[in-house]
C-alpha cells in the first residue's frame, strides 16, 4: 500500500487497516500521486483522500471499501462508512484547514475565518466541493484549533503504535 511518507496519515491508516484485518502488508512510500499504480493494480489497497479518487470510484476503475468518515459522503452515497463495513474503529476525518503563518494578526485570522465559512455556505461552492467528496464545514477559529490539536494528538497515539515510541 502507497502512502507520502513514513508517519504520513495514508501510512499510518494504512497500517492500522492492516494490523486490524490480519493481513500482510507492505508499505510503498511514493514521491508523486500512487493513483495510477492503484488503478493497474500493482498496489493491494490505499488510503487516499476522497477528493483524488471520488471520479475514479464514480467512473468504476476504483472500488470504494468504505469511508473512513462517520457519515457516508454526499459524493460517494453508494459507500458505506468503515463502522457500516465492520470496521467500528476506523474513523478518521483529516480534515482540510486553511493555514496562515503564525504571526498572523488575529483580526486578520477573523477576517480569513469569515470569509472562508461564506465560502462554505455558498450553495455553488459547496455543490462544488461536495462533487469532489469534500464535505466542507464551516467553523470558528476555536473549533478549527480544538479540531487540529486533536487530531494531532489522536495522530501522535497511532504514529507511536505503528512507528514506535520517539518517532
């Protein structure tokens, strides 16, 4: 299976799937996109963002086992979510932020945040979005900084799994 990396998110939900299914498994870590390789087959399974395969899926030269959100997605409606596929542990939402260097002033960050959300609420935008498997949500900066840092610390408990402690 593919990922960007070692300790990436698409190595470590990838080992997680596999240590869970009991299955042999090797992971590839790839400089550029995998999708190709996936698509010929010459890769067992991956765990990708469904925005880089949702037209795949749609178009048959991928198959979707599962989601890996809580909800199915508005994109992907014919597959079911991980728990739905028996996989009641395998929740995991990356999620996508907008960043902006640290020393950003905060009215600035507001500004950015307001302008974002809109973004989100727009019905085309959304439509959009929705159509690539992106299922956007619109949150304040408090909510956007709980979501990260819990996500890191959810991240740093599977990386020490699968890597070890110290890595």
């Amino acid at each position: 299976f593919p990922s960007q990396g070692e300790g990436s998110s698409p190595h470590l939900q990838g080992e997680r799937l596999a240590r869970t299914l009991g299955i042999n498994s090797l992971h590839v870590p790839y400089k550029g996109s995998s999708t190709s390789d996936l698509v010929a087959g010459r890769l067992g399974f991956a765990v990708l963002s469904s925005a880089s395969v949702a037209e795949l899926v749609r178009s048959g030269r991928l198959n979707a086992l599962a989601v890996l959100s809580s909800e199915r997605l508005a994109a992907l409606p014919g597959v079911p979510t991980a728990k739905e596929a028996g996989l009641p542990n395998h929740l995991y939402n990356g999620g996508v932020c907008l960043w902006a260097p640290g020393a950003t002033a905060l009215p600035v960050l507001v500004r950015l945040n307001e302008a974002l959300s809109a973004a989100a609420g727009n019905a085309d935008v959304r439509s959009r979005l929705e159509s690539l498997g992106v299922e956007p949500v619109a949150a304040n900066l408090e909510d956007t900084a709980r979501f990260v840092t819990d996500f890191m610390a959810d991240n740093d408990k599977l990386r020490e799994a699968v890597l070890g402690k110290g890595r």
